[in-house]
C-alpha cells in the first residue's frame, strides 16, 4: 500500500513538472513568434517590432496602388479591398499610357506589392490605407521642386512610359532603405525573416526600374529637353536634400570616384563606399515623401499624414495632421 501511494506521489510530481514544463515552453514560443498584439501586454520585443513593422505598410499602400492604377487603372479598392481596412481612395490615380513591356512589369510590381500587404498584415494588425495624393499633380511638384524650377507642361507621370518609369524612380527605393535600416532594430527573428523577404523584392523592383532606366538613360525626355539620367540625379539630390542625413541617394550616372570601387560611372545599382545599401530611418523617410523635409509636417502623397504609431507620433506634436 506505502509503495502505491509512493508511485501515485511520484505519477502527480511527474505530471506537474511536464504542465509547467508544456506551459512555459508556450509562453516561449509565443515570445519569439512575434503574435500580432492584440491589446494584450506585449513584451519590449514584439513591441518595437510591431512599430518598426506596422510603418513600411505607408509605401507598401503607396506603391500597390501606383503600380495596379499605373497598369490597370483601377486599385486595391477593386482587387484587395479588405486589406484596404475601409481607409480612403487615393487621389489622381489613373491608367498610364505603357508599351507592353513596361505595363508587363509594373503588372507584376503590382500584385507583389498586394502581397506584401497580405504578408505584413498577417504579422501585425497595421490601419487602414492612409489617403494618398497620387495626381498628376503631386508627382509635378515633386520634379518642379527637384529642378528648382516650374515645368510648362507640368509631368505628367501617367503620359507615356519614360515618365512613369521616372515616376517609379521615386518609390521602392525608398521604401528599401527603411527596410535596411530597420532590420538592426527588430528583435524577434520572425520579424528579420519577413523583413528580409519585403527588402528582397523591393531592392529587385528598384533594380529593374533602375535598369531599365539606365537603357535609355542619354534619352531626351520630351518636351523638357533634360535626359533620364538628369531625371534620376536631380530626384536623388532632392531626396538627399529632404531626408537631411547626408547622401543615401544616386543617379544612374555618378563621377567615377562615386561609382563602384571607384572604377565605374555607370550606378545601376546603388551603394555605399563599400557597395553596400544605405539605411534610412522612419523620420528620414517622411521628411522625403511629405516633401516637406519635416517628419511633422504633412504633405506630398501623404496630404493627411502617414499612419501608424512612428508617424502618428510626430502628427501629435503639431496637434495636426494638415498643413
């Protein structure tokens, strides 16, 4: 009788310790998956992460509905509207005027960019699609402000396929440079692997984009009488001049001592010294899409502001999101 309550004692100890055991094992797993946080109390880990992570859906929203309009002249509203979170239809945006092959690519830009969307929103919650400013207009203001002076016409990035591709010249890169910059900071692997996965194909749109530029880059882009890689180098300056963090940004042409070790003048791909990406942070990269050269200060394609935690924050501190 003593020796079967003596196994029974050792049978209960030995079902607790694989209870606590399973239970902290879970509580494990769960911290270093990263779960989408639901309102619950987050560790330092997932809560740095999910910021660092909800920000890219900015330009992830920017790019898929430029590149779906630009190709098919219709958006996220009609292919993806749940991932839209009911947030407001862009402005402007409309079908360009492409040849086949340009409109084959931004076709396959596009459905990437939807499935970025999917992939982020399955990591964490993200907010609904910010109104974006995709007019003739805005992308006008953008080349008067990079060449200082106002173009008559006004670009029009939806004319032909040099503009749009010019057009595109401003997107995906910047969007991998915050990719770069915030991997460093994330904690979970999760959250690497998927920011390793976004980087990936947006540093290969920003390639093609790039290469396909850099084939026509001593083309005259009518009627302003100014080549593709004059287009490229005035965007770069003006996006180096907005970020104010010093040169992140090149055109496809560069003094040689800029090209790769300092052997080449052609910059399809753009690098460090060490022909390494350059990063940018969250502030940096509102500072260039608002146009305005400051994080608090609204405007460009976002007339509303950007979403999410980082850029709300500075939204805050104006006590506006207009200007």
């Amino acid at each position: 009788m003593a020796v079967t309550k003596e196994r029974k004692s050792l049978l209960v100890t030995m079902v607790m310790v694989m209870v606590l055991l399973f239970l902290f094992n879970a509580q494990l797993l769960q911290v270093m998956s990263c779960p989408n946080d639901q309102g619950n109390q987050a560790t330092n880990c997932t809560d740095q992460d999910r910021k660092l992570l909800e920000f890219p859906l900015n330009l992830e929203y920017l790019e898929a509905e430029f590149f779906l309009f630009g190709a098919l002249g219709f958006g996220l509203d009609t292919v993806a509207p749940n991932l839209t979170m009911g947030g407001p239809s862009p402005l402007g945006a409309q079908k360009a005027n492409l040849d086949p092959l340009t409109r084959d690519v931004v076709l396959q830009f596009a459905w990437q960019e939807v499935g970025h969307l999917r992939a982020i929103k399955k990591t964490v919650n993200g907010f609904a699609r910010p109104q974006l400013d995709l007019s003739k207009k805005a992308f006008a203001k953008v080349m008067d402000k990079a060449f200082g002076v106002k173009f008559v016409p006004p670009f029009n990035p939806y004319a032909n396929s040099y503009n749009y591709l010019i057009a595109s010249y401003l997107v995906p890169y910047v969007g991998l440079t915050g990719y770069v910059g915030a991997n460093p900071k994330l904690q979970c692997p999760a959250s690497r692997k998927l920011v390793a996965g976004l980087l990936g194909v947006e540093s290969g749109q920003d390639a093609v984009i790039r290469t396909m530029l850099y084939a026509r880059a001593a083309h005259v882009v009518y009627p302003y009488c100014i080549t593709v890689a004059a287009f490229t180098d005035k965007i770069s300056d003006l996006r180096n001049k907005l970020g104010k963090a010093g040169v992140k940004d090149e055109g496809l042409v560069v003094p040689k001592a800029m090209g790769a070790e300092g052997q080449v003048v052609g910059n399809v791909l753009v690098g460090n010294e060490l022909s390494l990406s350059y990063d940018r942070t969250p502030e940096e990269i509102l500072r260039i899409v608002y146009g305005s050269g400051n994080e608090s200060v609204p405007g460009g394609f976002y007339p509303k502001g950007a979403d999410g935690e980082i850029a709300r924050s500075y939204l805050v501190t104006t006590g506006s999101t207009e200007v």
